[in-house]
C-alpha cells in the first residue's frame, strides 16, 4: 500500500479521484445490446445469453421453476439456512423500524394534509453472477421490497447457487429469470414476452450493467442509484488493532481489481504496522491476485489533525467509511458524506454486508455527498393528500386567490373564488 506522507489541502483532490471509467465506450457496446433486447424479447436474451455466458437458455429455460425454488433449501448446509434466516431477521428488524405511521397535520384551521407510503407496484431486482454469489443482496434487496408490499418483485441472475434461489423464497420474490449483464437491465426495462417490464431496478454489476442501468434511466426508468466498484475507507488511530484494519482493506479489496480502498491516519506507527500485516493476510486469501491488484492501487494517507482527517474523508464520501478511532461515534457525528459508518475495533465492513441489519446496497464513486443507501423508502413512493373543510377555503381562499393572481393565472384564482361564492351565496 502506498503512503502518502502529510500531502497539502491542494493535493487531497488528486489523490482522491477515482479511477476514470471508459463510460463512453462502454455505452456503446450496452446500447446494441438494450435494442436488441428492446426489438427482439426472448429471443435476443436467448441469444445474449449464449454469446456472453455460454449458457443454453433453450435448454435450461429462462424462467427458474417453482419447484427448483423449493427444493433449493435441500441444497445447503443447516448452518448456512441458519446464517441466511438469521440474516433476513435482522435485516428485516431494521427495515421494518423505518415505516412511518400517517400523521395529519393540521396547518391552519380546515386545513389538513397528509403523507401516505405506497409499494411500488413492480421492481426488478439484478444480482450478479461474477466471482461471487450475492445471495447477500437478495436479502438486501428483497427484504425491503416484502415490507414495502410491492405487489411484483422480479429478479434476474446469471448465478445458479442455490442460497439465491433460497433467499429469493425467503424474501418473496414473484419471478427468477437466468439472465445477467446488460440484457437482464434490458428485460426489465423494456419487458419481453416472459420477462415482466418493472418500474424502478436495484442492483449492482459490473461496468456493463451500470452502464446499462443510466441508460435506461436517461429513457425514464427510475434506478436505485449511480454507482461504480466497491470502495471502503478506514480512518484509524493508536487505539486501533493493525490486524483488524488489514483485515478490513482486504475484506473490501477482494472484491475486484477495481475496489478502493483507502486508509487514513495521523499515526504513521499505525500505517507502518497495516503494511506488514497487509501482505502477511492477503498472501493467505484463496483470491489473493484480485486483492493484490486492488491494494497496489490503494493508498494510505497521513494526515496532521483529526480536524484534517474528518474533512479529507468527507471530501472522500466513501461508501463505506470505517472509524477505528478513539470516540467513534463522536466523531462520525462529525461525518456528512458517507453510504454506511462502522463503529470501533469490533465492528467490520463485512457486517454491514451480511447480517448486521443495515442494507449493503449504498453510493459509491463519491454519489455519498448526495445520495442515501437504499432503505424502505427506495420501494415506495411517498403520497400527499390534502382536505379543505368549507370553513377552511374560507381563511385559505383569499391566500391562494392572491398569489395566484400575481402570477397572472386567472383560472386557478376561479378555481377558489367559484367555490367561495357558492360558500357565500
């Protein structure tokens, strides 16, 4: 890992700038692919799905059973049911806490208004097949969508672990396609002819469903959020265990060449230490050359101050940002931009991914500065209602009378001065 001793204020946006992604090239090769899908349904997932993955769909079908749900329980551990039941509790705790109860409020007298939370009516869920098999985001992804009581909810994997199969049950999911890559985003965009058309798609990916996803979204279709390779900061001090900060980094770095990962600091003690037991740790991991690549880009940057640190890391907006400091949680009240904050030596990262409660599907490439994680509100949509009791018109009538005609809208001023006058009359 790269240290960066005590760079100046003018340096921090450099050494914190992502890696640029080849966005425009990228969506060129996306954008036939959504046409074809778009023109050709079924078919052109058939043959995408040939091309990309290998994969017969003629011969595995496109829709996963109803029976190969069920018997997916069969196929795993009693201790990994446990895991997932476990999980899905928790998760389920934590979403469950975010409803919020209708509260009419009163702004004047006869005038009431209120908000009311309604499911989306049809979600689709992407998770990938890859390196790894993200049950995980099933969970994350289901969970929410159950409690929002969306009345669809469709998910599209490439990936044949039975546990997504199971967590898929576990949350409720409607429909399980085997598609993945761009052409699952397509198919839940535009609808095939077995493929439902959604109104609003989660999920990560790789660069090529990314892509997809803000293409579509420049088309109307509502999308979780923008979001680019895993990322995790750690700002730890002298009170930090050097072990369990390294087994942070690589915890995020595994995930691909393309994860950051970035460590701060104003203990140059604790940075050496990190370094040591870096290489010790990811020379044991099973995906030790992807974490490799991801740490040879990583950096470690000392800085001066904690004043310092907490503004470089704001600037940062990680999308997970772990505090290894002394007064943890003093200073993440300090924190502004962040996807998701883990507290202390005896909090990890991977937590948060799993089965701590909180939903792993949160902004990366700096979206922190302003975009949240996804919760329960990201499955429903929030309606206002209103009612005007005649006596209300009355008092609010003349206000709205006013306004509107100094804005030169003569009907909506109609609009109340019809209704007073039968008030009146």
């Amino acid at each position: 890992m790269q240290i960066i001793p005590f760079p100046t204020r003018s340096e921090w946006p450099a050494l914190l700038a992502r890696p640029m992604q080849a966005n425009a090239q990228i969506e060129r090769i996306v954008a036939p692919i959504l046409q074809q899908v778009r023109e050709q349904g079924d078919a052109a997932l058939i043959e995408l799905t040939q091309r990309f993955d290998n994969v017969d769909l003629n011969t595995t079908g496109l829709a996963v059973s109803a029976d190969e749900l069920d018997t997916a329980e069969d196929q795993l551990s009693t201790e990994l049911k446990a895991a997932i039941h476990q999980a899905y509790a928790n998760i389920r705790t934590f979403h469950e806490a975010q409803k919020q109860p209708i509260q009419k409020i009163e702004t004047m007298p006869g005038v009431t208004c209120w908000r009311k939370s309604v499911g989306i009516d049809k979600v689709g869920l992407y998770i990938p097949g890859g390196t790894a098999p993200l049950f995980s985001t099933v969970l994350m992804l289901g969970v929410p969508a159950q409690l929002a009581g969306c009345r669809e909810v469709v998910l599209c994997t490439p990936a044949t672990h039975p546990a997504v199969f199971f967590a898929a049950k576990l949350v409720g999911v409607t429909k399980v396609f085997r598609v993945g890559g761009a052409q699952a985003i397509a198919a839940m965009a535009y609808g095939t002819e077995t493929v439902p058309q959604v109104y609003k798609i989660f999920g990560p990916g790789n660069q090529y469903v990314t892509a997809a996803k803000m293409l579509v979204a420049k088309e109307g279709m509502a999308i979780d959020m923008p979001a680019g390779p895993s990322e995790v900061a750690v700002y730890a001090d002298d009170t930090a265990i050097p072990a369990f900060v390294a087994a942070d980094l690589l915890s995020q770095a595994e995930h691909g060449a393309d994860s950051q990962v970035l460590l701060v600091s104003t203990s140059k003690k604790l940075v050496s230490a990190v370094n040591l037991v870096l290489d010790t740790q990811m020379s044991r991991l099973p995906r030790r050359d992807m974490a490799a690549k991801a740490i040879q880009n990583s950096k470690a940057i000392l800085v001066d101050t904690d004043a310092d640190a907490i503004d470089l890391l704001n600037q940062y907006a990680a999308e997970h940002l772990i505090l290894s400091v002394q007064d943890a949680e003093t200073v993440a009240n300090s924190i502004t931009n962040a996807g998701s904050i883990f507290l202390g030596n005896y909090t990890p990262e991977s937590a948060g991914d799993y089965a701590s409660g909180t939903n792993h599907t949160l902004p990366t490439n700096g979206f922190a500065r302003a975009y949240s994680g996804v919760s329960l509100d990201s499955f429903v949509k929030k309606i206002t209602v209103q009612y005007i009791s005649p006596d209300g018109l009355r008092v609010l009538g003349p206000v709205v009378e006013a306004m509107a005609e100094a804005e030169s809208l003569d009907a909506h001023k109609r609009a109340v001065s019809i209704r007073l006058s039968q008030l009146e009359g």
